[in-house]
C-alpha cells in the first residue's frame, strides 16, 4: 500500500519495447540499476511500467540495444496536476468547496432547546438568554462556551433548576429542567397575553391558551389577545351545521401561561419639524498631531502638544501595536491623535434635503423599533405638512408586521374541581 502510494505521488509511466535486442535492452537496465514492474513478454515486444526519473535515463540504454521505447499510459499526481494546471477554474471550484465546507462546519446553524418539567417555561426565552451568551444561529463554534451559557441560563431564569449545553457538530442542543413550583390551595397561576401597541391581527399561532382574537381584528394596546386558560365542552363537542362556527368553551381545565405568535400589521405616523438653517463645521486646514504611547494604565507624550491649541476640532484616533497572540495582548501600543480645526457656519439647507433627514431619521427609529422576526410592509412616505423660513414640518408613515404580544398577569381563578376528560 505505502509503494503505491509512492508511486502515484512520484508519478510513474507504462512503456512498449519493441523492435533490437529486447534481451539486452532488460540486461542494461539492470546494469544502470533501473527499476522495471509489470512486465508483458511478447515475441516482437515488451511492456512494463516505470518511475518518472528511470525513464529519463532510457535513451542510452534504448541506443545500445537498438530498441525503440514507446509511452503508452502516464499515471501519477503530477500528471494530474498539469491537466489541472489547463484548467485553473476547476482548482478555484475545489478550493472555494473545501474552504465553504470548512467554513460551514465551523458555525452553529441549529439550536434546539428541551425543557422537561411543567411545561410552564417558554422555550423561546431559552434560546433568547443563550443568544445574549453568545449561543445564536450563525455563532463560530470555537467562540461558544457551553459552560459559560450554562450559569447565565440559571442566573438569568428562576424558573430554571438545571441546564446542560451540547454541541453536536453544527447543532446545539440546550436541555433545562423547571422548578416545581408547590402553589397554597385555591392559587392557580395565571398569565395572559395583551396587545402593547394597536394594529390589525395578520397572524395568529397560539400554543398555550384561549384565543380571543382573530385574522382581521383590529386591537388597541392593552386589549386581551390570548387567555391564560385551557377549556374545554363539558358535555363533549356539540353538533353544529357544516359551516356554522363551534361555540365557545367554557368549563376551565386548569389556567397558565399563555403562549402564541401573534402579528399584526401596525402603522407609525411620526411628525418632525427640521431646521433649514443649521450650524455646520467647516475644516479650516489647520492641523495638530499627537503620539502618545500606552503602557497599561499610563500614557507618555512622544510627539507634540499636550492638548491641541484649537478652539474648536475635530480628532481621529489609529492605534498600533503587537499582533495577539492566543490569549496574550501586547500591554503597550502607539496611539496617533489627528485634531483638524474647524469652525461654525450657518448653512441655509434645501427642502428636498429637509426632507431627507426626516426620512432618515423615521428609518432609524423604525430600525431600533423593530425585533428580529419584524418586517417593514410599505415604502415610507413623507408628506410635508408646513414651511416656514426656519423650518419644515414633515409627516413621515409607515406599516409595519410586528409581533404585538406581551405577557400580563390576569386574575387567579377558581381552583377547578374534578376534571373529567371531555368526549371527543
């Protein structure tokens, strides 16, 4: 095995001899210690295989048995590598594959989470507090600590007794154990989920508890959207006409926590008014630099004035120092201060560039408003709603798909008597 190996990393030939003294041309060959495998014998010729460098050395022993030497096959990495060589977008292909598979190995693209107990814990938050720790869909594995999302889980979750984090290859798998929570006798827990803002319901995915809403509605904040209980028919499910809806449940099982995905198109409306005379600084060409080495906590002046001798400046910061090495950081480094002076002015700005910065503006605070799973629905439009010579007013709109659902403690309920299990 380890001889082919050689061989093919080596490079080797298969050859015909023919025509001469065939008898000779193998007695030479020993004599210039040349190695010949796998040789056919034939009456008129001979076929055998041999290295790269053995065949270079041929010719004279070819001349001296007046045989003609013929290369049939070429096997061996280097005749690979210039077939490749005419092929330069193959070997790109290759390598961007195995650095895409090296890359895509190296993160986490699951995260499961488990939760064994009352089931009273909402798995979403888990994996919510394990991304704060750095646990998150796309994370490089080499940067997720297991042990560490582990404590932060039980600190940050009281509902939590227990937690273990795996990692399995490109998958997460995070398991928790609820706290059994012993209640006095009459006190059932109860939490329901509100609106926190108005909208109209778009979607609506309950898990645990009473819808009271659905596609269409039109809610405010703090309208009910899902009840914390579980209720069923207590004589079974009743008989309607196809088409007629099924009335409510009304007995309660027993109450919870509610649990849903609800999305609801919502509209921001937002007015601004914009100076259009606004103070700008100008550069006035004049420039101070300063070097300042960092040795921890200290700092020495190498070049320069302690402070820049502007009035009023703008200054830009470049840091050098040792390259990092594993867990150790050079404690020193070059610090270059670069303080521009520049000056006040008041610049009379246009309309259209007013109304520019209120729509920039709207972006931004939509931006920071918005969760991850939200989405924005139309272009925002800007309408201008008065002008003076100081200032424009502007109206900006937007529509929104947000998650509008918020948890809310509702009232303790009857502890419910003997339940019986209702009749399909």
């Amino acid at each position: 095995m380890l001889r082919r190996l050689v061989l093919f990393l080596l490079g080797y030939l298969r050859i015909e001899v023919s025509g001469g003294r065939i008898e000779q041309f193998l007695n030479l060959a020993l004599e210039q210690n040349l190695t010949l495998w796998h040789i056919q014998r034939t009456p008129d010729l001979m076929r055998a295989s041999i290295t790269i460098r053995d065949f270079f050395a041929l010719r004279p022993v070819a001349r001296g048995a007046r045989c003609r030497v013929r290369v049939l096959t070429r096997h061996g990495f280097p005749f690979h590598m210039v077939r490749l060589r005419r092929r330069p977008a193959l070997i790109l292909g290759a390598v961007a594959c195995v650095a895409f598979i090296y890359w895509a190995t190296s993160h986490i693209w699951f995260v499961n989470v488990k939760v064994t107990g009352p089931e009273n814990l909402d798995w979403r938050a888990v994996k919510a507090v394990a991304a704060e720790g750095g646990l998150r869909w796309g994370a490089w594995k080499r940067d997720v600590d297991p042990g560490k999302i582990e404590t932060l889980i039980r600190e940050r979750m009281g509902e939590v007794s227990w937690a273990i984090v795996r990692l399995q290859g490109t998958r997460a798998v995070i398991e928790v154990v609820e706290k059994q929570v012993v209640r006095k006798q009459g006190e059932v827990g109860c939490v329901n989920l509100v609106a926190r803002k108005p909208g109209v319901i778009e979607e609506i995915i309950p898990f645990q508890g009473e819808p009271k809403v659905k596609k269409g509605d039109i809610v405010k904040a703090g309208d009910l959207l899902v009840e914390c209980s579980f209720k069923y028919w207590q004589g079974g499910r009743p008989s309607v006409y196809p088409g007629t809806p099924l009335p409510e449940r009304e007995s309660t099982a027993r109450t919870l926590v509610a649990q849903a995905i609800i999305k609801a198109r919502v509209t921001h409306t937002n007015y601004r008014e914009i100076p259009l005379i606004q103070t700008v600084e100008v550069p006035t060409g004049r420039t101070n630099e300063r070097w300042v080495l960092q040795w921890k906590d200290q700092t020495i002046l190498l070049r320069g004035k302690k402070e820049p001798a502007f009035e009023r400046y703008q200054e830009s910061r470049r840091t050098y120092g040792l390259p990092a090495w594993r867990n150790w950081k050079a404690p020193v480094e070059l610090v270059i201060l670069d303080a521009r002076e520049v000056r006040t002015e008041q610049e009379q700005i246009p309309a259209a560039q007013a109304l520019q910065q209120a729509r920039s503006r709207m972006e931004d605070q939509i931006r920071w408003m918005l969760g991850p799973s939200d989405k924005v629905l139309t272009p925002m439009s800007a309408e201008v709603v008065e002008q003076t010579k100081e200032f424009i007013g502007v109206r900006t709109t937007v529509e929104t798909l947000e998650e509008i659902a918020q948890p809310k403690v509702g009232q303790p309920l009857a502890t419910p008597g003997p339940q019986t299990q209702p009749q399909p």
